[in-house]
C-alpha cells in the first residue's frame, strides 16, 4: 500500500483529502514538518484559503522547501486547489507572494464571465487525453466539484492535462512527468473524485 505525505499547514481540508486517499488505496502520512516528507511514496498538497496565506503557512512550518524541492525532482505529486495555484510563479490575489516557480505562468481571477463568482459547485471538464493517466475508466467529460476565484493560467499548454469552461476556457488540471495537479477536489467529488485518486496511486 503506497503511503502518501498529506502536508498539513492549516490551509486545506485535511479530514476529507485523507479519508478520500484511504478509500482509494494509500495509507496516509499526515505531515507537519520537514523530515517527515522522507520515505513516502508520494506528497499530496491541499489547500483552501488565500496563496499568500498558504505560502507563508508552509514557510512557517518549513515546508517550503522540502515540497518545491521534492516537485522540481519530478516526484509524485498530487496537488489540490491552491496545491495546484502554488506551483506557479505568482498570483493576482497576494500581489508580491512567490509562488513555487515550478511552472511559468501565474494564477488569476475570473474576470467579466457574466458569472458568479467563486466558481462553486459542478462542472464538467474535458481531458486532453480521454481515457489516460488520471481520467482512466472515466467518461469522455467527467463532472467534478470546485470551489475558486481565481485560476492558473500557465505560459505552456503543453502542461494542461483537463480544460473547463466557466465563462472562459481555463486550465483544470496539469500534468508534467510525474506531477500532477487539479483545480477542482477530487475529495468532493463523489465516485468521480475517488476514480482519479485510484488512477493517481495506481501510477505509484
């Protein structure tokens, strides 16, 4: 059974990310601190709140660099959220905050969509690869759950893995080697939500 790093910094919702990866498959590690990273077969990053907030919470804790350090090294990774808006270089919502860098582009607001605003509830998204890496075993256009404001909108297309339409076109997912990130929660979204994170620990 793969055990997986959850990193906790007081920025996701660690309860129902844990509890979804255990019903997947994985034994779940929940970590705190630098050290405890080592050994596992993968880190997981949730994340609810601000990117600012988020990024100085895993600063604080010493997080940081053990989790950039571990993404840059093509290490399995699974990030959720603002786990997904982190990898970025910066975001409109914390003018001034680092992102990790691991990927250029930036993270930015609906704007103008005729909308509401945070994106909240169901949607439908479209693999690039139908029936590959995460999406296996699922339809052709899943529906998942998100809850956001704001969006990464990465400078290399190559990266997207899922697109979603909600007043604009916008990255839902990503995946590069073996980092693999999403915007939407697999944790909230029921039989779906659990099917992917069987595909992501399936690939341990």
């Amino acid at each position: 059974m793969p055990v997986i790093a959850l990193i906790n910094y007081d920025s996701g919702n660690l309860r129902s990310v844990s509890q979804s990866l255990v019903a997947a498959g994985a034994e779940v590690r929940l970590v705190g601190a630098p050290d405890a990273i080592q050994g596992a077969d993968a880190v997981v990053l949730p994340g609810v709140g601000s990117f600012g907030d988020a990024a100085a919470s895993l600063k604080s804790r010493g997080l940081w660099d053990p989790v950039r350090d571990w993404v840059a090294a093509d290490r399995p990774f699974l990030g959720i959220c603002l786990g997904y808006q982190l990898l970025f270089e910066s975001g409109e919502e914390s003018p001034g905050v680092e992102g990790f860098g691991i990927f250029p582009g930036k993270v930015v607001r609906f704007e103008n969509t005729g909308l509401k605003i945070p994106h909240m509830g169901w949607n439908t998204i479209s693999p690039v690869n139908p029936g590959g890496d995460l999406w296996r075993g699922l339809p052709p256009d899943p529906h998942v759950f998100f809850v956001h404001s704001y969006y990464p909108a990465p400078d290399d297309d190559s990266l997207v893995s899922s697109y979603c339409d909600y007043g604009v076109r916008f990255a839902a997912s990503i995946r590069r080697g073996r980092v693999r990130a999403t915007q939407f929660h697999p944790e909230k979204s029921q039989e779906t939500g659990l099917a992917i994170l069987r595909n992501f620990i399936s690939s341990l």
